[in-house]
C-alpha cells in the first residue's frame, strides 16, 4: 500500500463483503484486523478478495518475530530503486543545469529588442543545441536516451500498481505518478517527432527530464519514509525481542534436591514446570520464585528504573533480567499468557487500531487522487485559455520564456508544465501517515512505560477528558486492608471470642472481597489454625453484606483447648511416675474422646455479615452505643463491619485500608491539568469523607452500589462532560466501559482489565497523569501531522498551478515532486519526536507540587449518598470547632509518628501511609 487511498479502497471492499463484520487497516504497520464469521467466509477467500484488488496478503506468522516492522524489505527495495533512478538522473541535472547557466547568460547579455532570428542562431551556436537531425538536437536526444530506461524500467513498479488501481476503478498515489510521468515523455516525444517531421531549425522544450527527476524523489522518500516506520515499530521490536527462545527445566526430589536439567524450546515449557534462571539470562516465562534471592530488571516490561528484589515468593514477569543470582521458578502463566505477549498483543492491535481523526483522513484520500486529476486538467485549460488571450501574462512570469519558440509552443508548453507539476506534488500519503505513525509511537513509548493504550480512539480521546472518576478501594487504597479491631457486643458467657472468630472466619472464606480475605486471614491468625469450618447457603449482596449458615466449628474451638490441656498434661507427668503417668494419659485419651463426639454434633449458626442497612434489611436493631462505636471508626477512615448470628448482635470488626503513598500527588497533578477528580466508593460516606480528605478529593460518591456505577458515570456524561474511570476489580468493570476511557490498574483482574481502555501495569497512580499527558501529546502531534498535511496540499497545490505567479511563486515538475517526497517524511519525523516522551519521575512531580499540597478540610467535601445523588455536605464549624479539631489532628499526628518509630521492627507499618491518627490505638477490647 502506497497511501491512505490504497487503505480506504481495501477496507470499503471488504466491509461490503458478505460474512466480513469489521475491517481496520493499517497504512503504517501493513496489517489488517477483520472480524468475520467463519461460517460464510475464512481467511483464504479474504486474501484472495485482497489480492484481486492488487495487493499481496498473507496471514500473520504466529511465531511473534520483530521481522516484519523494521521494514528491511521495503528499505531495500526502495534504496535500489533510488539507486538506479539517482544513476540516469545525474546525467539530466547536468544537462539542467547547463541549460539553466545558458539561459541566464543569454537574458543578461542580449535585451528585448534582439530578435527572433539572431536568438535563433545564438542558440544553435550552442553545442548542446546543436542538431543532428533537422529537428533533434543533442540535448533532446540525451535527454531522451535517459529518460527511457527511467520509465520503463525504473518505474515499471509503478505501473503495475497503477494499472490494479485503475483495474478496480480506484485511483491512488501510484496512478498520479504514472500520470505525471506519461504525460511529461508522451507530450515531450510527440513535440520532438513533429519537429523532426517538419524539420523544425528551432529545437523544441520536452519534458525529458521530468521522470528521471520524479522518480529519484520518489524513490528517495519512500526510501526514508520506511526507514522512519521502522523507526516508530521500535518499541514494539524491543517487547518482541525480550521474548527468550529457550528455557532450562530442572527436575527435583522431594527434598528439593536438583535431580536433572534440560534445555528446551519455550513453547515447550507448560504450567507448573520448575525453571532454572541464571544470573544475566530472561525470565522464559510468569513465574513465582521457589528458591534462591536476586535482583530483576524489569524496565522494559513495566517502566520501573531501578531492580526490583525477588525472593521466595516473589512473581516474576516474562522477558525481565536476572541480575544477580540463580532462581528457580514455578512457571504460572506460559505461551500467550504471559504478561509479556499479553503486552505485545495489546500493543499490535493498537497500532493497527484507527483514531476517529484518521477515518475521515482515509475517506478524503479516497476522493483526493480523482479530484487532483481534475485540478490538473483544469490547470492545463485555464493556462491555455490566458495564454491566448493574454500572451503578456506568459511571457512575463514564464520562467523558461525563450523568444526563438513561437507563441503557441510556449503557451502548451507552460500550460503543460503546470498541469504537471500539480500532478507531482499532491500528495495524499501524507494525510494517510498523518495518525497511524503518532499512534504507533505514542502506544510503543507509552507501552516502554508501564502504561498500555488499546489503539487510536482511547488514545485521542483520552485528552478530551474532563472528570476522572476513582475507585477507592484497591485503586486509590491499597486493596489490601487489615482488621484493627475485633469488639465482641454480647456477654462471653453467651458467646465466647474465639467462637466468634471462627465463625466470621469461616463465613467470609467464601467472601472474594478484600474485606472478606482480610477477615479470615486476621481469624486464621488469631485461631492458629490454616482450616477452618463449613460454610453452606453462601449468599453476596454487592454493596451490603453477606448472609450464610456456618456448621462444623466446635473441633476448631476444641483444637485450641486440647492444645492448652496437653500442655497442661505434659507439665504434670513431668512431676509425676509410673502410674500416675499411665494415668494421665488415660485421662488424656479420655478428654479427647469426649471432645471428639462433642464435635461430632455439629452445631448450626445463621450468619449475616455487612453494614448497617444490610442489618436493618434483616430485621436487627443496632443501638447508639454501636452506631456510635461504627461511627468512630468510620471518621478514622475505617470500615466497620457488624456480625450478628442467629439474629443477634454479636460483633464488630473495624477494617483499614492504607492510602497509596502516591495518591494525593496525582489527585492534585490532575487537578493542575485542569481536571476534575471524582472518588466513587460502595464504602460508607463517613469512610469515603476521610479517605477523599487525605488526598485531596472534594466530590465524593459513597455508598454507591456495582451496579449503579454505571449510572454514576452515565449522569456525569448527560452533564456534558468526558469522563475517566480508573478501577481494579470485577465490580468495576461495567463502569470501565461504560466511561470515555476505561483506565485499569494492572493488578486488577482480568475482567476489569478487558473492559478498560487503557492498561496501567505498574499500580501506580502517577501513571494514570502519565496516560492523559502521553495522549495529549500524542493528539497535538497528529494535528501538527494534519497541519504540515493539509497546509502542504491546500498551499503546495496553488503554487504548482500557478496562483502565486503574481508574487514569483513558480515551480518546475521536479520542484514538486521534491516537495511531495519531503511532505511524506516531514510527516513520520515529525512523529517520531515523540520518541523523546519523558513519563516525569515521583520526584520531579513532588518537587513542583509538594508545596501547594495538603489535607481537605471536611466542610471543603461534598458527599453524594446512594444513586439519588443526595448530597450531604459537611457542617459548618464554629471558630471554638475549627481550633479544637486543628489541635487534635495534630497531637493524633505527633503520637502516631512516635509510636510507628517504636514499632518499625515488629509491625513495619507503611512509611508513606498518609492515615492520621494510629491504628493500634484501640487495641482488641470486649464489651
């Protein structure tokens, strides 16, 4: 394909094809993406269909090789073909050049009054000039024996491609080069031959020169054209070639002792496999380390400068370096699932993705080559008509005027020439190279980045983004919370805390929130035990609670007490002999016994779990002692938890969830971009209020549920406004798609991830400034494209025509086809300066925005509750409020820096935790 006529032709005929549901193809990239359905067509009849139009198509190789994007072929190709063409053109711009020096010598010696006769014998005086045949001099004769092997060989390509065009009534760069090139040699040879036939004494002005000069420039921009597409496929070269070809399986014992070692292909290696990765060798595959500790380049997978530590434990990504240390590997994601080819698929299909902008480019290429063939021809008409009419005008901004030729040849001949020269410098490749070329450097830098952009239209549409919409849990949290606190609210004779806690424990085992995980694993902790009992009846209520039945917990509760008593044995047959440890130990047997058929007799308990509306919604009444408990917490930033069982209160578990060390810099670097910053939470409104507080977020929605999510995002797009979504979990995907752009934090899951848009692999807030930053320079550099494109048509095509000849703007057919070549590669160079994108470090942004900073005071926050948009704002404080809310805030801090240095070496709480006032303040009490 030689420009976006080729593109609009190829997917206007496939979209009309039977079976075919979709088409995008890529100028840039050569490939095209088309869904079809396989019960009508497959891909053989769509490449046959394709080839019939006059292009070559197969199938792309699946083995993900970086061949095809450095455009080697196509390079070489072109470089030979400029060769060639460079070989018979230096002989014509010598000749040119002759001519230029003759004609300048001759205007500044001899004046107007010098006649027709004596200019005649001045110029076949010339050598040059001179005539070997009565009509044919010298110069025409060489002009002509270079101008043949040009056309037909040289540009033989040019042809071919040209007659598939037109063979398909469509018209593209290639049938206005063969145009320009045919009329220049035919008008050129038929003027030469009736000279010859009339034995004409003054020798004719052809055109030779004007198709080896065409197709020197051509080849020429061609030539750097496909040096700078492979260029912008560099990113996308460098993720392919970190892929490893071969991997080392290693065989152990039980003992973990290394048993055997062999090297195989890596599309050999499968799930479970355990790898050997050496130090300096690529991570074959996802992996988690089972042995040994090192250091792991991972830059350019995920963006991150400095090695990341690994240990036992520790995942590892496909295609980043060892450093330091062997490790062995568990592969856990193999073939295209790994991360890596995941990124590289994501990455192909953006590239081959089309932004809105370049459709309507694509469309106006498909018009551009019929109507320059129209301006063409009525450029030759108009000239012809003045020239009669107005000889004067001719002969005074004619460049090339020689008054030894008659009238008439010198009209056709300026005439022609200007017809020509508007066939050589439209250019429609340009506006086709316009877009793709910035997408695909945009999409392979942010990829280098971290940050992966799934084609054009998120990409322009990402810069048109007013409000960007946060998840809190999991995005601008942690998503991995703890439980602080554990209050039992009934006597513990009715119902003990260890009871309790295994039958919390055990109902949320089912949970997959991160509050449910937090919960049995803080159970599972205190209980010591990795088992817990038997849930049944399991229900979920997004947004509310959870409701079941929990059975089989006594032998849990036993297993501790059996614990202490055994001890409690041991001591004593420490002390006593013989018979009294024959004693003991029957006893022993005993106590066992009778606990194990206690257990046998399985208890049942009903179980609810949640927030205050799921209680109400079950019928409990929760008194103000409680509500205000919950409250406390929820004005720290905490979610509390009620847990009743057998309809009865029994419990409350406050839950935190640290906010992200980063969150409160990006929250105010979109705000500096001019962005509205919006946090949407199912959280309650007091937990939400804090949290928005620490980060500096003013709107807040809470208590929304999954479902009207959507909703939410749907009413902030009626306001008019485009919006950004940024989400991690399954419950956030519908609103993901629902958004402008869809932008999901990498270690989400894969739901979330397949709605977005926009895929953050590092879970960095400071990426999502990142993403919005990339897309508008990425969309400032397409209009930039589009202005050189269109200002160097609606400009360039005038001045060939001969508009500006007033002002001395005139252009010979060589000039223009120069200046067509250079607008090709103007338009790629220009894209490749986005090569030099940046993404700004943590450092630089806090270093410009640190000082403007800070917390939120909650009458500045406006609390919107539920899917009725119920605003709550916060009350107004009296001067006494203010003072003593400032002074406790500040002790709570002073107290909370004092304790975490005192606990750095047990608890290791989070150096960057933004959260006012320590966790470990209310330690576990009982009512």
């Amino acid at each position: 394909m030689t420009c976006a006529s080729c593109v609009h032709k190829i997917e206007s005929i496939l979209t009309k094809h039977r079976g075919i549901f979709y088409c995008s193809v890529a100028l840039a990239t050569n490939k095209a993406h088309i869904k079809y359905d396989p019960e009508i067509i497959g891909p053989r009849d769509i490449i046959h269909t394709v080839e019939s139009l006059g292009f070559e198509a197969s199938l792309v190789k699946k083995d993900r090789s970086a061949s095809h994007l450095d455009h080697k072929r196509e390079i070489r190709q072109w470089r030979r073909s400029f060769l060639v063409s460079l070989f018979f053109c230096i002989p014509v711009m010598g000749l040119m050049i002759y001519m230029m020096v003759m004609d300048h010598h001759l205007a500044t010696h001899h004046n107007k009054n010098t006649s027709q006769e004596e200019m005649m014998n001045i110029h076949s005086s010339m050598f040059l000039e001179h005539q070997i045949l009565p009509g044919l001099s010298i110069m025409n004769l060489l002009s002509f024996l270079l101008c043949v092997p040009v056309q037909f060989f040289g540009g033989w390509y040019f042809y071919i491609q040209a007659y598939k065009a037109l063979k398909h009534k469509t018209a593209n760069m290639d049938v206005l080069i063969v145009l320009a090139t045919t009329i220049a040699f035919a008008y050129s040879l038929v003027i030469l031959l009736v000279a010859m036939y009339e034995r004409a004494k003054v020798n004719p002005i052809t055109f030779f020169d004007t198709p080896p000069m065409l197709f020197v420039f051509i080849a020429l921009g061609r030539w750097l054209e496909h040096i700078a597409k492979g260029k912008t496929s560099e990113a996308l070269a460098k993720l392919i070639s970190l892929q490893a070809t071969e991997a080392t399986i290693v065989t152990l014992d039980s003992d973990n002792i290394l048993l055997s070692e062999e090297q195989v292909d890596v599309e050999l290696v499968q799930r479970g496999d355990i790898i050997k990765v050496v130090p300096g060798g690529k991570f074959p595959v996802d992996g988690r380390v089972i042995e040994g500790h090192s250091m792991v380049d991972e830059s350019l997978i995920t963006g991150e400068a400095m090695p990341v530590a690994k240990k036992s434990g520790s995942t590892v990504i496909a295609g980043s370096i060892n450093q330091n240390g062997s490790l062995l590997i568990r592969a856990t994601h193999v073939g295209a699932d790994t991360t890596l080819s995941q990124i590289v698929k994501l990455v192909e299909e953006a590239q081959t993705s089309k932004a809105p902008i370049q459709q309507f480019a694509d469309k106006l290429s498909g018009y551009f080559v019929p109507f320059i063939v129209i301006v063409s021809i009525a450029t030759l008409l108009v000239w012809i008509i003045i020239g009669f009419l107005n000889f004067e005008i001719v002969e005074t901004y004619f460049p090339g005027y020689n008054r030894s030729i008659s009238r008439t040849e010198t009209i056709i001949r300026f005439a022609f020439q200007a017809s020509i020269t508007v066939l050589c410098i439209a250019c429609p490749c340009s506006l086709g190279l316009a877009t793709p070329t910035a997408v695909m450097v945009g999409t392979g830098v942010g990829a280098q980045n971290g940050i992966l952009i799934k084609g054009g239209e998120p990409l322009e549409m990402a810069h048109k983004v007013k409000v960007v919409v946060f998840d809190k849990t999991g995005t601008i949290t942690h998503g991995t919370p703890v439980v602080n606190q554990v209050k039992v609210l009934v006597e513990s004779n009715r119902i003990s805390r260890s009871k309790i806690l295994a039958i919390v424990g055990t109902a949320e085992s089912n949970s997959e929130h991160p509050l449910g995980a937090a919960i049995t694993k803080y159970c599972k902790q205190e209980l010591d035990t990795e088992t817990l009992g038997t849930c049944v009846d399991f229900q979920v209520v997004p947004g509310c609670g959870i409701s079941c039945k929990v059975i089989n917990i006594e032998g849990l509760l036993h297993k501790n007490n059996w614990k202490i008593e055994e001890n409690n044995i041991k001591n004593a047959s420490l002390v006593q002999i013989g018979a009294s440890n024959e004693q003991s130990s029957t006893s022993s047997s005993m106590i066992i016994d009778a606990q194990l058929s206690n257990a046998l007799n399985a208890q049942q308990y009903k179980v609810l779990i949640g927030n205050r509306e799921w209680m109400t919604r079950n019928g409990l009444v929760i008194n103000n002692d409680v509500d205000d408990s919950m409250t406390e917490h929820e004005k720290k930033g905490r979610t509390a938890v009620l847990v009743a069982v057998d309809d009865e209160l029994c419990g409350l578990i406050a839950i935190a969830d640290t906010v992200k060390p980063e969150a409160e810099l990006a929250v105010h670097i979109l705000k500096s971009m001019g962005l509205e910053v919006v946090l949407m939470t199912g959280d309650n409104s007091k937990t939400a209020r804090s949290i928005a507080s620490q980060v500096g977020i003013t709107k807040v929605f809470a208590e929304v549920l999954p479902s009207h999510k959507v909703a939410k995002v749907k009413q902030l797009q009626e306001e008019g406004k485009r919006v950004a979504m940024v989400g991690d979990g399954i419950n956030d995907s519908p609103a993901l798609a629902m958004a402008n752009v869809g932008i999901a934090i990498g270690t989400g899951t894969d739901v979330a991830i397949e709605a977005a848009d926009v895929v953050l692999i590092r879970n960095d807030l400071l990426d999502v400034v990142a993403s919005i930053d990339l897309s508008r320079k990425t969309v400032k550099r397409i209009r930039i494209n589009f202005v050189f494109a269109l200002i160097y048509n609606l400009v360039g095509i005038p001045i060939a025509a001969g508009v500006f000849m007033p002002i001395g703007l005139v252009l010979q057919p060589w000039m223009g086809s120069a200046a067509m070549a250079a607008s090709s590669v103007s338009v790629v160079l220009s894209s490749l300066f986005l090569k030099l994108y940046r993404k700004p470090t943590y450092e630089n942004y806090e270093l410009h925005a640190r000082s403007q900073m800070g917390q939120k005071r909650p009458s500045e926050i406006s609390v919107h509750v539920g899917i009725d948009d119920t605003s709550r704002n916060s009350p107004k404080l009296g001067l006494l409020d203010r003072i003593v809310n400032y002074s406790r805030a500040s002790i709570n801090s002073l107290l909370s820096d004092k304790r975490s240095l005192n606990s750095i070496g047990t608890s290791e709480p989070d150096k960057h935790s933004l959260l006012v006032g320590d966790c470990r303040e209310d330690d576990d009490t009982t009512l």
